[in-house]
C-alpha cells in the first residue's frame, strides 16, 4: 500500500507559512512598518497560543463530519494571512488578523492532516505514513526557502515575494481539490474510541511528578524554538548583520537535511527509546542559544549564526517527533487528554515566550533575546535532569 498521497500536498502551506513566511517576512515586515518588537511579539504570541483551540477543532470535525471542509478552511486560512499581509501597513489590527488566519490555518492541518493519514492506512504503516506526511512539510521550507533566497538576489520586494508564496499555497488548495483526502469513516473513529476506552481502564499508575516536569521542560523549551527558528533569521540579521537571502537558503537547506534525517531518527527512537532523542534535541537547542550568545560581540564568520539555526531546525524535527510518545509514557492520564495536555504546553509556550521576546526588543534590543533564550535553555536542561530522575525513581 501506498504511504503517499497527492493530498499530503496540503502539509507543504505549513512549511511555506509557519516556518518561512513568518520567518522572513511577517517577522521583518512587522519592524521594519511599525517599529514595534511589542506587536511582532503578541502576533507571534497569537499564532502559538492559539493552539490551545486544536481539541475543539477536533471535536467539531468529528461531530459533524467536516474534516475534508476543515481542511480546506485551513488552507484558505495561510492563503488569506498572505493577502492581508500584503495590504497590511502601519494598522495593528492588520498584523493580528494576520497571526489569527496563521493560527486558524495551521492549527487545523496539524490536527486534520494526520487524522486523514492514521484513518487511511493500516496500524503497522502508520509511523511510515506520518513520516511521510511531515517530509511534505519540509519540503515546503525547501522549496519557499530556495525561491526566496533566489528572488532577494535579484532584489524583489517583499510585496513580489508575498506574491511568490501564495503561488505557492494556491498549488496546496488546488491540489486538494482535485485529490481530496480519503473521508474519515465513523466505523474507523469508533474503534479508535473503543480502543481509547479499553486503555484508560487498563493504565497504570504513573509519576505524575515526572509528567508535569517534562511539561515544564516543553514549555521552556519553547521559548528558544520560537524565537530563534521563527524570528531566527531576523535575529540574526540585527544581531550579526547577516542577510535575510542567506537565512532563506540556510533554512532550504536545513530543511532537505530534515527530510533525510528524519528516518535514521525514528529509527533511532526505536531502538535507543524516545528519552535519548530527547536530550539530544534539547542539547542542540542548548548548543545555539548560547553558541548565539557567546558570539554576540565577537567577529564571527556569517556561516556560524546561520548553521547553529540549521542545527536547531534539526532538533526542533526530532524534539517533536518523540515527545507525544514520552508524554503518553509518563502521563497518567488518557491518550487524548494526554496529548491535548502536551499541545497546550507547547502553544502557551509558543505564545508566551513570544510575548516577552516582543518585549525585551522594545527595551534592550535584540541581542536580548539571545539572552533569554540561553539563560531559558539553561533552567530547562536542569528540569530535563529531574524529569529523568523522577521517573527512576517512579519504576
């Protein structure tokens, strides 16, 4: 059976929009109209928290069938965010519309898009199909980050690169039409509720101390991700002086790198068990911000800043592929509130860390948030060390 689709298409909006658009665009665009590191950190901040919304989305899907419609609301969601960035001028509002229909839009794929892919194929393919599903997304960044970093050499505005990545979605939304994915059978969400029911009766105890420190270590870990990956190459641009055209060409060529590695890590996941990818990931995530940090003053050659970027999206790929299993290990809870619990983590620590990062722009510059997310990663390795010890000491 065939693990790719042509729908597994509508994955690459989010590499385009949530990794690169925001990344090398609304971002800049945001300083660069308004001045304000305030207003770029409660957009970021409304994409991230945002999240929290995802269980509802699910609910709604499932109750009234609307999974293949939600999907496409979402993809029409990173379409509209483009548009109205590309109007946008000095208006606040503008730019919080923005960060909504970015947080509508991937929000709902990101719960949509898998569901399709687990209701599609059999139990035995599903990491395969997963794995697959996520390359698209990938692929999104290499392919937006490549044709940006080609265009800024030949000096296109920001409007004619605007332009250029809602080309881009608009193949998403086409393709989705013309090759829907497979309807989600009520027969299939049954049994998956049965299955659900069956091992909520048979958990066992767990360390619910374990749990809650791996949720603070998400939460922290956050902080570093969001701000040195999505606002990353504006970072480095104003704290190393290197051009937002290299940063789209590293962010391309990290991406292809993902896609390769991603394999050899699940399997690795699988056979050295989640908790090792973890630290690693969150050891990379270490390894830039105070690489950044310790850089931050010295004449360092334009590659470093941009290949400890391309290291953290390494991690950041690993990092999210093995903590829904390390949450369902660790929580004591059941499966679905289990994972609803880590996307909250994650959201509000996504929203969270962009807010004070808006902040400490509007005060001391860019070069502190360097800062913060070294001291952050610093705090978030030592709870890291407890949440192992914890569960230990639970077995």
């Amino acid at each position: 059976m065939k693990t790719v689709k042509p729908w597994y298409v509508a994955q690459m909006s989010i590499g385009v929009v949530q990794w690169v658009a925001i990344a090398l665009l609304l971002a800049p665009l945001i300083i660069e109209r308004t001045g304000s590191g305030a207003l770029m950190g409660s957009v970021m901040s409304l994409i991230g928290i945002f999240g929290i919304s995802a269980p509802l989305i699910g609910w709604l899907a499932d109750k009234y069938a609307i999974h293949r419609q939600l999907q496409k609301v979402a993809l029409f969601s990173h379409l509209l965010s483009l548009i109205l960035l590309y109007f946008a001028t000095t208006q606040s509002y503008m730019y919080l519309l923005v960060g909504l229909s970015i947080g509508i839009g991937t929000v709902s794929q990101l719960v949509l898009n898998p569901t399709f892919v687990l209701n599609a194929l059999p139990a035995k393919l599903h990491s395969r199909g997963l794995s697959r599903l996520f390359q698209f997304q990938f692929l999104g960044i290499v392919i937006a980050g490549s044709l940006l970093g080609l265009v800024s050499l030949f000096n296109w505005t920001s409007e004619q690169q605007l332009q250029l990545l809602m080309a881009l979605v608009s193949i998403s939304i086409v393709t989705v039409f013309i090759a829907p994915p497979p309807k989600i059978s009520q027969s299939k969400e049954l049994e998956q509720a049965a299955d659900e029911t069956n091992k909520e009766e048979t958990l066992t105890p767990k360390n619910k101390a374990a749990f809650c420190a791996f949720l603070v270590t998400i939460f922290l870990s956050m902080f570093t991700s969001t701000n040195l990956m999505e606002t990353g190459p504006l970072i480095i641009k104003q704290v190393f002086s290197v051009n937002l055209g290299h940063s789209a060409f590293g962010l391309a060529i990290s991406a292809i790198l993902t896609i390769i590695l991603l394999e050899p890590a699940g399997r690795w996941a699988d056979k050295s068990g989640p908790y090792v990818v973890w630290i690693t990931g969150l050891s990379c995530y270490a390894i830039t911000a105070i690489g950044l940090w310790l850089a931050v003053g010295t004449q360092v050659p334009s590659a470093l800043p941009v290949l400890l970027i391309v290291l953290l999206m390494q991690a950041i790929s690993w990092f999210d592929m093995v903590i829904p299993a390390i949450a369902e290990q660790l929580s004591p809870y059941s499966p679905a509130l289990t994972q609803g619990i880590l996307l909250f983590a994650m959201s509000f620590g996504f929203g969270s860390g962009a807010l004070i990062a808006g902040e400490l722009i509007d005060s001391d510059g860019f070069v502190a948030i360097v800062e913060f997310c070294a001291m952050s990663m610093l705090i978030t390795l030592a709870i890291a060390a407890l949440t192992l010890g914890l569960k230990r000491r639970s077995h």
